[in-house]
C-alpha cells in the first residue's frame, strides 16, 4: 500500500444533522447532468454499481441526507468523492477532476472511538504515528510526505490528497 496523503479525516455521521444506518430509507441524493441542478436527474436512496443507464454525465448533486461515497468508474472504482448534506451546483465544487460519476454508496456510519496507526514504510515498519482525531494537514505532524503502510484499529477513515480536506 502507497498513500501519499495531506490529511484524514474519521468518518462519522456528525457532518449531517441525521443519523441513519446503511440501509435507512432516509437517505437521498439526486443527480443531474447539467450544472445548477438543471436538465435530466435521478434520485438514489441506497448504493447502485452502475449508473451510466440513468444519466451520461454529471454536473451537479443534491445530498438531502446521508453521506455518500461517489466513484468516478462503474463498480466502485476510480477516483472518489466524499459528500454529505448540502448542494453540489458544480462538480467542481466536490473537487471532481470530470463530469463522471458511474457509482456510488452509502458511507459506513461509525458511532464510538476511532483510532489509525500510519507507517513511514511496508510492512507497519518505519517511524509510526497514531491518531485518534481528524488531523487537517498530516505532514505537519508526521513529517513523512509519504504513507507505505496502515493499520485502522477502529472506525472508518479517508484519506485526502490536500490538506484541509480537499482532493
């Protein structure tokens, strides 16, 4: 495993006001090929592997609720995007490097401690470093620019390329 990373991020279910599980009809994002929430749409409530069928591109989102986990390939793959509640009108705005989103899932939702132990090289060897919070820029406290090895202990984490959460 190789992460060159800026920053992570635990993921719980604080960024929205709701708390759902994996499978809640509660959750809700809706999809829509021009940008400002204009032209063709569709609306999702639960994790889809494929869904070139139901749009071609993808300018802007609308999460009403859930925290979901966007991938720019069909099946799960490529490039992802983190988002939770709040209006998308540009996919610029979720960081997107394109107007592809092929699929999608809900994010786990983490309700106790959180604990990751990140490794200077292979195999957990090297200088270590645990965190048990969000950290906004991990260089500032590793001093490694690079991540070879990771053990989660507990929760959900994601790893961002930028610092402050972005990328």
């Amino acid at each position: 495993m190789y992460i060159r990373t800026s920053f992570i991020k635990a993921i719980t279910g604080a960024n929205s006001v709701e708390h759902f599980d994996k499978s809640s009809k509660m959750a809700k994002i809706i999809f829509y090929e021009d940008r400002n929430f204009q032209g063709r749409s569709h609306e999702c409530s639960s994790e889809c592997s494929d869904l070139s069928s139901y749009f071609r591109r993808c300018n802007s989102i609308r999460v009403d609720s859930g925290n979901w986990i966007l991938y720019e390939l069909p099946n799960y793959r490529g490039h992802q995007y983190f988002l939770h509640r709040g209006d998308y009108p540009d996919f610029q705005q979720w960081m997107g490097y394109n107007d592809s989103i092929r699929s999608m899932r809900l994010s786990p939702q983490y309700q106790s401690s959180f604990r990751i132990r990140i490794y200077e090289r292979e195999d957990f060897k090297g200088q270590m470093m645990e965190f048990t919070e969000d950290c906004p820029h991990v260089y500032e406290r590793f001093h490694h620019h690079d991540i070879h090895s990771v053990h989660i202990q507990e929760g959900y984490w994601m790893f961002y390329e930028e610092p402050n959460y972005k990328g």
